[in-house]
C-alpha cells in the first residue's frame, strides 16, 4: 500500500485566518468572543476560532462554524454567510463525507458569485478541487486549479493561495506517477512558504516532497521530509496531519523493513486519528499495522486489523483503499496456508478493480490468487491467473511508456509558457531602463551633457539589445532542443508500434486463410516504417539545433552514404543504440554492424571511441 494520500487533506484557505494560534492566543480569541456585541467582528472572531480548532478539535470546530453561519445570517451580513458555509464545506471534507461538502461548498459559491469576491470564489473553488481529486477525478481538479491560479497571480498577488496551488497539483502529478512535474511543484511553494514565514503550509510541501521520494523508492529522504513536517504539526498542535505524518513515516520504515518502528509511529497514528476521528486515515493505519503484523508472523492481528479496515471504507466509499485492504488480507490467509480462505478476497478485489480501471491492484490481486491456487495444487488455474497477471502487467507497463512521453511534453509546454513570460519579462526590464535612461538624459541636458549622454545612451542600449537578444537566441535553442527530442522519442514509439503490428499480422497470416487482407496490412505498415516524412522533420529540427553538422561530416568524409548520415545525426544525439535501432527501424544488432563499418569508414582505431569522434563534429 503507498502512503497515504497527503493532499487529500490539503489545508484550506480561511478568509479571516488565525491559523494554528498558541494557546495564549486561543485564551485571547475566546476571551474576546464573550465580549464582544453580535456584530461583524464578532463573526471574524469566531471565524479565527473556527481555523484555530480545525485541526485540533474538529467537532469544536464545527460548532463555531454552526454559530458562525447563525449568526451571519441574524446580522445579513452576506460575506459572513458564504465564509462560514465554506468552513461548513471544510469539515465534512476532512470526515469524508463528500455529498454534505459538496452541498455547502455549492452554497457558498452562490453567495460569492452574487458577491463577485474573485478570491473567496477561488478559495471555494480550491474546495471542489479537493473533492474531485479524491473521487480521481484528476483532470478536472487540474483545470480548476490552473484557473485559481490566473485569478491568484493578478495584483495584489495572493502568494500563499499560489503556494497552496502548487502542492495540490504536486499531488495530483504524484498520482498520475509524473514525480518530476510533482516534485516541481512542491518545490515552487516552498520559497513561497519560507518568504511569507508561513511553517504550517510549509510542512504541507514538505510532506509533499515526502510522498514523492516515496514513490522514487528514496525511503531515506522521504522519512527526513516527513520528520520536518511532522515537528512543525507537532508544535502548531495540528493533529490531523500530525497523524497522517506520523502514518507516512512508519509505512516507509515498513518498506525499508524496520518492523518495530514502523509499528510504533502506526501506533500513535492510529491513537491520534480515532482521537480526531479521521475515518480514513484510521482506515489506513489499520491497514498499514496489518500489513506490519503479516511480516512479523502475528496473522490474527493483522486479519483483524484488515477486516475493520474494509469496513470503514467500505462505509466511506473508498474503492481504492477497499481493493488495497481485501488483497492485503487475502496475502494474510495465504501466509497461513488458508488459500480458501484467500481466494474469494482476491475475487473481490479484482471485481471492484476492473470496474474502476485499477491496474495497479488488480496486477497484485491476479499475482496472488495464482499464488493462492498454487497452494491448492490447482496448477491449471494458477497458470490461467498468472496469464491475466502477466497481461495486466503488459499493459501497465505500456501505459507508463505513453505516460512518460506525455509528462516530456506537458513539462516542454510548461516550460515553454515560462521562456515566453521569461522573454516579455526582459523586454519589460529593457523598456524600464530605457525610460531611466531617458529620464537621466533630460536631467543632464540642462547641464549641457547632451552629446555625452546621447553616446552613452546609445552604447548602452546596443548593449543591452545585444544582451536581450542573445538571452533570446539560448532559450529558442533550449525551444528546438526539446523539439528534437520530443520528436525523436514520438519517431521511436511510432515506429515500435508498428514494428509489433508488422509482427501479429504476421503470425495471423500463419494461421489464418484470409491471407490477401493480412498481405496488404503488412505492406501498409512496411510502407508506414519506409516513410521518410517524420525523418525529415527530424532532419529538419536537427539542422536547427546543430547548424552544419551534415555539411561539416560531407566535407570531412565525402565517402559517408545518407544512411551513415543518419546514424552519426542519431549519434550526435548522445542516443543509445537501443533507441537508434527504433527509430531507424532495425534491429540491434543492425546497428552494431553500422557503426563497425562507420569506424572503418572514419579509419577510427579500437582505442578511439566513434561516439567521441561524432560528439566533436
């Protein structure tokens, strides 16, 4: 099981916030709201309590933000309404009741929108984000969070609202398994959090950057993250990510095999998430506990523990965690040699994971129900379900060959969108200067410096043009070099694709009459891998990137045919031979026999590297 979700329980912007107060300045809050008349500042004090107590005492909390909404509305105070039914939204979130959040979070937009408060209708915005990620809605939480941040970036900047952003869509970018994207976003808010000397939100990234190396397998580093974020919970008394800190760092030490530790921070884990009654997260340290107790050979625990795991998220409606829990207990049963008992589990688990398109569980659930017949001695059906196994694990492997070219080109559009601000902020600068420059030249006109000045002016504008311009020609050769790649790894995949079409339609013609129909498939595709439309392109962006390199080897070595031409372009690359192979759609060993002959083209010795030679072209 990984660790547990971190931004399920994203902290929420409070639009009166006094996040996380000491207790001198609770006493303070409390004190105040006694005395104060029931007017408007009445209800900013309860909102305070209301932030200060979420995370402590969320049922305290709750009835703060019952009196908030009461009161609001006994005073017709619009903004106060739509603020307290947002806080109303909050805490049924954080208890996993998402109709109910989702019913308050819909009437506090309304109140917003009639209010037209763009800030407060992002806040209640981010809400929905939230509830869309948890229901693996993962796409439409991206696009409204993509839309909070046009409406958080414009003056005045809410710089801690952008922080917030960019954690939640780290996490969204962790469950999609783009780690590099998540680990970008994380990354963004942290010197956000460290200017605004924000250390709640900032544990918030860091328990992000938590989850990431997790999911790198970096146990080490995720344990020091969590560690950070976990002290700074500790001493703003936040215990709900107190506890789900606490969760994280002891499944990691399960994975680095620390058994006792691992049950010890589970422990207090689960002791602080039934004290918050967090249904979830109590859900998720049982299961973790089980999963302990399955290692050190006490099953009686660790099937009790998987059993009241189930149950709760069978009652919250957690699908995935259901699945992750049935096949944990199930390995339970076969770790005691009670595959009957294990085997209606599995079944279970993969009836709920083909019907939510969950690869990744229904590839454990197959692995250990073959494993589970195996015991029974029913060899026939092990080989069956490992055959399913084996082909779930086929195609997940292919949908992260396809996932990682898309997580190339979303960075490639992100960072491109950076370069154009990057370049309009430069002629911004430019434009500054000039105007400072301008406003020195008409200083020093009176004093008769006007000729100086003009050649100064002059000079320094050239070289600032000069400057700006080079600055620009750098990043549209940063532009192209992602060009060449993205298109080269787009020419691989293409062509390794059709290469195994070529392949089934062979096999088909063996044993199929239809022969004609299979006959002309395979010449479409042989005409497909002939076709030398994306190599020009290639060829194109090539010569863009590296300017005259094919003129420069015809000069050198005027015996070179095209096709060497295209093996030292590939070369030049710095690609491996396993990736030329693909792209020039021949086998590996083909192109070891192409570079044995290149080298002697080139009269290279075995002690010089071809590689070297191309490299310096």
């Amino acid at each position: 099981m990984k660790p547990f979700s971190f931004p399920i329980f994203l902290c929420f912007l409070a639009l009166n916030c006094l996040f996380a107060q000491n207790e001198k300045k609770a006493d303070s809050l409390i004190n105040a709201y006694k005395n104060q008349a029931e007017d408007t500042l009445k209800v900013s004090t309860i909102a305070a309590l209301y932030n200060h107590f979420l995370y402590q005492d969320h049922k305290l909390a709750k009835q703060y933000a019952d009196e908030e909404l009461k009161l609001s509305k006994k005073l017709n105070y619009d903004e106060g309404i739509g603020t307290s039914l947002y806080h109303l939204g909050i805490y049924y979130n954080n208890i996993d009741e998402i109709d109910s959040a989702k019913y308050y979070y819909d009437a506090s937009l309304k109140v917003f929108e009639k209010l037209n408060k763009q800030s407060s209708i992002a806040n209640v915005n981010h809400g929905f984000a939230i509830l869309e990620y948890s229901l693996g809605n993962f796409d439409s939480a991206l696009d409204i969070l993509d839309k909070n941040l046009i409406i958080y970036n414009k003056p005045p900047v809410d710089s801690s609202s952008l922080a917030v952003t960019h954690v939640l869509k780290g996490g969204i970018y962790r469950q999609l398994g783009k780690y590099k994207l998540a680990m970008n976003e994380a990354l963004s808010a942290l010197p956000i959090y460290d200017n605004l000397n924000e250390d709640i939100r900032r544990a918030d990234a860091l328990g992000m950057l938590a989850a990431v190396e997790f999911n790198l397998e970096n146990f080490s580093q995720s344990i020091e993250y969590n560690s950070k974020a976990l002290e700074i919970y500790q001493d703003n008394n936040d215990h709900l990510y107190s506890a789900q800190a606490m969760n994280d760092i002891g499944n990691t030490y399960y994975y680095l095999k620390d058994y006792p530790k691992a049950e010890e921070f589970l422990k207090n884990s689960l002791t602080l998430s039934e004290k918050i009654d967090s249904q979830d997260l109590i859900a998720t340290s049982l299961g973790n506990l089980g999963k302990v107790y399955t290692k050190t050979d006490e099953s009686e625990k660790a099937i009790s523990n998987f059993n009241k795991s189930i149950e709760i998220t069978q009652k919250t409606g957690n699908q995935y965690k259901t699945i992750e829990s049935l096949n944990d207990l199930g390995i339970a049963y076969n770790s005691i040699n009670r595959p009957k008992k294990a085997i209606p589990l599995f079944d279970r688990a993969i009836d709920m994971g083909k019907k939510i398109d969950a690869r990744q569980n229904l590839r454990i659930s197959f692995f250990n129900k073959s494993e589970s017949q195996t015991q029974l001695k029913n060899y026939r059906e092990a080989f069956d379900t490992y055959k399913q196994f084996t082909a779930i694990s086929d195609s997940i492997f292919n949908s992260e060959k396809t996932k990682k070219i898309e997580e190339l080109r979303t960075q490639y559009e992100t960072e491109k969108k950076e370069q154009q601000i990057l370049l309009q902020q430069n002629e911004i600068d430019i434009l500054k200067k000039k105007e400072e420059i301008d406003m020195l030249y008409k200083v020093l006109l009176g004093f008769g410096l006007l000729l100086s000045l003009i050649g100064f002016y002059a000079l320094r504008q050239k070289l600032k043009r000069s400057k700006a311009e080079k600055e620009k020609l750098n990043m549209d050769l940063d532009f192209k070099k992602k060009e060449l790649t993205t298109h080269a790894l787009h020419l691989a995949k293409k062509n390794e694709v059709l290469e195994n079409l070529k392949q089934q339609a062979q096999e088909f013609k063996t044993s199929e009459n239809s022969k004609r129909g299979f006959n002309k498939l395979i010449r479409t595709i042989d005409f497909d891998l002939k076709d030398d439309n994306n190599w020009e392109n290639f060829s194109r962006y090539f010569e863009q990137v590296h300017k005259d390199f094919n003129t420069t080897v015809k000069k050198k070595f005027p015996e070179v045919t095209s096709n060497e031409l295209r093996l030292m372009a590939l070369l030049k690359m710095n690609l491996s031979s396993k990736e030329i192979a693909n792209i020039l759609n021949v086998s590996p060993e083909g192109i070891k026999k192409a570079r044995y002959r290149l080298r002697k083209k080139l009269r290279i010795t075995t002690e010089d590297s071809l590689q070297d030679l191309v490299l310096s072209l």
